[in-house]
C-alpha cells in the first residue's frame, strides 16, 4: 500500500468519524497529561543535562503506550467498527508492529507529516513562552505562566495528532488496508 494511498485514506477515515476518534484521543491525551507534567515537574529546576534526556525518554515512553492504545481502540473505525477499548493496547501494538514492516514508507509519512503538524503546535508556543534553550534543553526553573503555556500546546498537539497516526498504523497494518470493497468506514456486508 503506498504512503498516498494510506494517508488518504487515513484522512478519509478520521473526516467520517472525527467525533469518536478526537474524542478517545482527548480522554487518552489527557490521562497522558498527568505523567507528562509530573515528568517535567521532578526536574523543574534542575540543570543536568542528562536528567532531561532522562525525562524525555520517560516522556516518549508513555507517549508511545498512549499512541499504541489509541491505535488498537481505533482498529475497528475504517471498517465502520467504532471504537473498540478493550484489548485495545495489544492490538494497537500488533498493528504498528505489522504497519512498520508491511508499510515502513506510509508509516513514516504519517509519522513526518503528524510531527510536522505537532511542531507547528508546539514549537511557536514553547519557545515563546520558555526561550529556545530551555524547550531544547533543561527546563532552568521556568515560571508556572510559561510552564502552563508550553504544557497545553503540547496537549493540544498531542490532541490533534495522536488520531492521525493511529488510523496511519491501522491501515498500514491490517491484512486488508482496513479497507473493504465499498472503501473505508464502510462495513462490506
């Protein structure tokens, strides 16, 4: 399945059901948002470079479970199926596993173009807010108002994002495409 075909799709999909999957991805965004904060928090004023990798790789590691989940609570979308919480980690992981080796080219087309909308997000607002030195580095004791400023854009990019590659890795990872005959978000029978 080419990257095209797979990022139209994908949009396809999340225009048909935008209210159940934005909704899902706000509930997991903001369950994410606790260990988010709590992260940054514990190394608030902190200069060490290599606590902030450290919390950083904290923080792509819950990210990552958020997006697995999301990913296998949405499976059932492009075939009309709504949103399918239970088991939903084991499958999201089952479908990005086989997203990445079917379709490495479409998943990493949904992966740049979800990051670049994420930058666009957050990027402006952070450096704004904290200065260029402490969104690339050490947080250095910032104030709670520029904190709060950086926080939310990350939520909200995290919000609007999360759903697009979920659908990205459904499609790329299902035997089918997640496609039936009638196209995607449509039940075949």
């Amino acid at each position: 399945m080419s990257p095209t075909a797979v990022l139209g799709g994908a949009w396809r999909v999340l225009r048909r059901h935008a209210r159940a999957a934005w909704l899902t991805a706000a509930a997991v965004t903001l369950l994410n948002t606790v260990p988010d904060v709590v992260r940054q928090v514990l190394v608030w004023d902190d200069p060490s470079v290599p606590h902030a990798v450290l919390v950083d790789v904290v923080g792509f590691s819950t990210a990552l479970v958020a997006q697995l989940w999301l990913t296998g609570a949405l499976a059932g979308l492009p075939t009309g199926d709504g949103v399918r919480p239970a088991g939903a980690l084991r499958r999201g992981t089952g479908l990005a596993v086989r997203a990445v080796r079917r379709a490495p080219a479409a998943v990493l087309a949904g992966v740049l173009t979800g990051g670049a909308v994420s930058a666009l997000i957050t990027v402006p607002a952070s450096v704004a807010a904290l200065g260029a030195a402490r969104v690339l580095g050490p947080l250095d004791d910032p104030s709670a108002g520029a904190f709060a400023v950086a926080a939310v854009s990350d939520v909200l990019a995290s919000w609007v994002t999360l759903p697009w590659l979920a659908v990205v890795l459904v499609l790329a990872g299902s035997a089918t495409g997640g496609w039936t005959e009638r196209g995607p978000g449509t039940r075949s029978g």
